[in-house]
C-alpha cells in the first residue's frame, strides 16, 4: 500500500478507478453519485487503517510530539466521521429512493436518458393474459395521473375516486410506475413494485411523486406541465432469477420482456423492462443496474447478487 498524490493506492485499484471515473464522465449524474459515494465508504476502513497503523509509530515519538499528533488525529477523525456520515445519508437516500421494496423513486427508466416511442398505447412486456388491461382502461389510468398532477399544480383537492363501474382489476394491488418525460427526456419516475396499494390508487400516489417529490428533479412547473408526457407501467410480481454464473444470467435475460432487480446486501436497485430499449446489450444493461445500486458496475458477473425478475404492461399518451 502507498500514498500517490494524496491518493489511496492498492495494486491497480488506482488505475481501475481513473478509468471507472472517465467511463462515468458518460453517465448520468445520479448513478456517479452512487458510485462516489460508495467508492467513500470503502476508502475510509483504509484511511482508518493508515492512521491506528500511525499510532504504533507516535510511540516512539517524544510525549510532546505524540500529543501534537494526538490533536491532530482528533480533528482528522472528525472530518473522516463527517464523510462517513455524508456517504451513508446519500447512500440511503438512493436505497429509499432508487431502491428498496417500496422502489420509491426508482428510476427503473432513469440511468438513461428516456426516448418515447412516437406510438401512442399499451406496449406489452411480457404480461400474461390474466390480469392484462385494455387499451380503454390503460387511458383512463392515463387521464386519472393527469387530473390529478393537474389538480395538484393547482392547489386542488385529491381527485374522486370514480364511480362504481370502474374494472375491478383497479382495485387490485399491483405494482405501478409512473414516469413523466419532455422532450423524450426523463423529468420523474417513481413507483412500488411490491404493490402497497390499489392499482388506481398507486398510479394517483406515484404520479404526485413522479411529478413534485422525485428527489433528482425539483418539483414539477405549471410551465413544464404542458409539454410532460405520462407513461404508466403496470407490474407483474417478481419472481427471483436462479443462475450458476455470469454466462447463465446473460442467457436467462429477456431484453424488452423482464423488469430487472438487483440485490446485494443493503444495495438494491431496479430497471423497468423500458429501459432495454435504450441499453439492448445484456451486459451494458447490467453494468448500468449495478452502478446505478452503488456497486462496481462488473460487480454481476462474479455471482455473488440477487437477481428477480418480472414484467409490465405500459401505457403511455
């Protein structure tokens, strides 16, 4: 171990994360955040290391000197706990925000920028008949996010629920997103892939979310509201992925069918089945999911993650 500019250097690990960090120049701001700050949480053991290592040279120093480096090691401390600290709140906002159960917002469509397609309509991911809906109900859920991010902007009161003669399968509960775009540029995206709520009720939660309190984005303008376009994604439940290693996983992904969720200790994060069509490649689409968790981005093919998978019906105006 050695000390090269101020930097901690192991082996190659330097090189690796001067390349990491130019491939990243590409990637969109929040998955660098995650990266940075899980890159800190590793870096201070090391720092901690160095410095009880230091304390084992201090006792040879004379008394004088050893409570001049005792002062400074407090101070040193204090700004090695500080970034602690900081590292760990971003990374919970990411695992409450990005990740989790409760996917608050996840970005399972931001990591890249968003392109809709120019067809207007359900887009089928691999949802089977049972529980599918029609063109009509996928409209309506359209125009309840609308009424009621409108209503919201306007300072009004929560939408009615509607009448009786609604599908049943809005009270079902499922997983849904919602995920505003302008321009075919991600502007929110949140939703809950273990369902918590009413089908219809989570896309009215989710499109407040999507459009006011997605953390990456401030909340969403009377301005920017005319030129947003809605997409609802309607999930199935996951189901999790067995594989044997990385070549197995590769070959069991379906792109443009499967909704991918990584897990790996406290790091989490998902992709919507959307996203294929802006990463087609398996392994460009992994490296992204796993980055975007706060994990090394070939961190999928040593094996060691949790991998589920399931699909989505997607309505989009």
């Amino acid at each position: 171990m050695e000390t090269f500019y101020g930097t901690i250097k192991v082996g190659n690990s330097y090189l690796q994360g001067v390349t990491k960090m130019r491939d990243l120049c590409k990637t969109p701001p929040f998955e660098v955040c995650a990266y940075l700050s899980n890159l800190s949480v590793r870096l201070i053991p090391l720092i901690a290391g160095l410095k009880i290592f230091n304390i084992f040279l201090w006792l040879k120093s004379s008394p004088f000197l050893i409570l001049t480096k005792i002062e400074h090691f407090s101070k040193v401390s204090k700004k090695v706990w500080r970034l602690l600290l900081v590292s760990m709140l971003v990374q919970v906002a990411f695992l409450t925000g990005a990740n989790g159960d409760n996917i608050g917002p996840s970005t399972a469509e931001e990591g890249v920028l968003v392109s809709s397609p120019n067809e207007q309509g359900a887009k089928e991911r691999g949802m089977k008949d049972k529980g599918r809906l029609t063109e009509e109900e996928g409209k309506y859920l359209l125009s309840v996010a609308r009424k009621t991010i409108d209503r919201a902007l306007s300072g009004k009161e929560w939408p009615e629920k509607g009448g009786t003669d609604l599908s049943p399968l809005f009270d079902e509960q499922r997983g849904t997103f919602v995920t505003l775009t302008i321009g075919g540029n991600l502007r929110g995206c949140i939703g809950h892939i273990i369902p918590q709520e009413a089908l219809i009720e989570g896309v009215r939660i989710n499109a407040i979310n999507a459009a006011l309190k997605d953390p990456r984005f401030r909340p969403l303008s009377k301005n920017e509201w005319k030129r947003v376009k809605i997409e609802i994604s309607i999930l199935t439940e996951p189901k999790p992925l067995s594989y044997s290693d990385a070549d197995d996983l590769l070959k069991k992904l379906r792109p443009g069918i499967d909704g991918v969720i990584i897990k790996k200790g406290y790091h989490q994060s998902t992709f919507l089945p959307q996203v294929w069509d802006q990463l087609p490649r398996k392994e460009e689409f992994l490296n992204h999911l796993c980055l975007k968790a706060g994990l090394d981005g070939d961190e999928w093919k040593k094996g060691r993650i949790e991998v589920s998978t399931y699909q989505a019906q997607a309505f989009e105006e």
